[in-house]
C-alpha cells in the first residue's frame, strides 16, 4: 500500500478504506482531465466527478460534480448556506489543497475544506474522483468518500 504516493491514497490507507487506483497515462493536450480519465479508463462520463475549488465569501469551498456537467455555483453557496459563489483562482485551490489543477482530490486536502457532493454520485455503487495527480483516479463508494470528506450532498450540477 506504501508507496503510491498522494496525501488522498495515504487517507485511504490509513482509514482503511475500500477503494481501487486507476491510473492512466495522461496527455497534457487532452482539453478536459476528467473526460480523459473516462475515455482512457473505459469508464462512464457521468460516474467520473471533477473537484473543483471555489471562492464562497471570501473562504475556499469544493464542489464534486460529474465530468459531464457544470457546477451550479448558487447551488453550491445554498448548499453551504452562503451568499455568493467563483471559481477559486488556482494559485489559491493549489495552495489550499496542495495538489495541482487537474489532479485536486476531494481526499487528504492540505487545508480541509468545506465539500459539496453532487446527488447524481448516490446513483453508483462507485464512483470516480482524483486521487491527487494528473492520470491517477480512486473508485470509491459515495457513501465512503461522503464520510471522509464530511461533505454535504445536494444537487449542485448543471
């Protein structure tokens, strides 16, 4: 188990959660990470979900949606009883989670932040989120990954 290298897998591990790597080799000209992932895995586009790092009032939140949808950012701030939502700069979601855009995990985050779970995730016994690098993905039960991240769940894609 040692040895595979980012802070989500270290969580995994040490939670002893049940959980499946999935790594791919990730080509830098690709437009969308996360349809990369899908298409390179084999994998449903609506079962792989993006991380993506948001600005709520001035704190950084995450909101976890599939790959074939936005983010709803009034969604997002209802959800986290706030006001207003933006996309985070992504100096500031790197710095925050300490990974680097394309490979932010919901797991094992530098700075824990707030977590908002897309409802369509219930629908899958599993589901796939970055496991914290570029071509590495994590499949993982919503349930789990809900639990981990203490994450609210709410329908925030568009």
């Amino acid at each position: 188990m040692a040895g595979r290298g980012t802070p989500a897998t270290a969580l995994l591990d040490e939670q002893r959660v049940a959980h499946t790597l999935h790594s791919y080799a990730h080509d830098p000209r690709h437009e969308s990470y996360g349809l990369e992932a899908a298409e390179a895995l084999g994998l449903l586009p609506n079962q792989v979900f993006k991380t993506l790092v948001v600005d709520l009032d001035g704190s950084l939140a995450v909101g976890v949606v599939p790959v074939t949808n936005q983010l709803d950012l009034k969604a997002l701030a209802a959800a986290l009883k706030g006001k207003k939502a933006k996309m985070a700069e992504v100096a500031a979601a790197e710095r925050a989670t300490g990974y680097v855009a394309g490979g932010i995990s919901p797991l094992g985050q530098k700075k824990r932040l707030p977590v908002v779970l897309d409802t369509s995730a219930t629908n899958f016994g599993t589901i796939f989120v970055s496991a914290g690098r570029r071509g590495l993905e994590v499949e993982i039960a919503p349930a789990d990954l809900t639990r981990l991240t203490n994450a609210a769940v709410a329908n925030i894609s568009a």
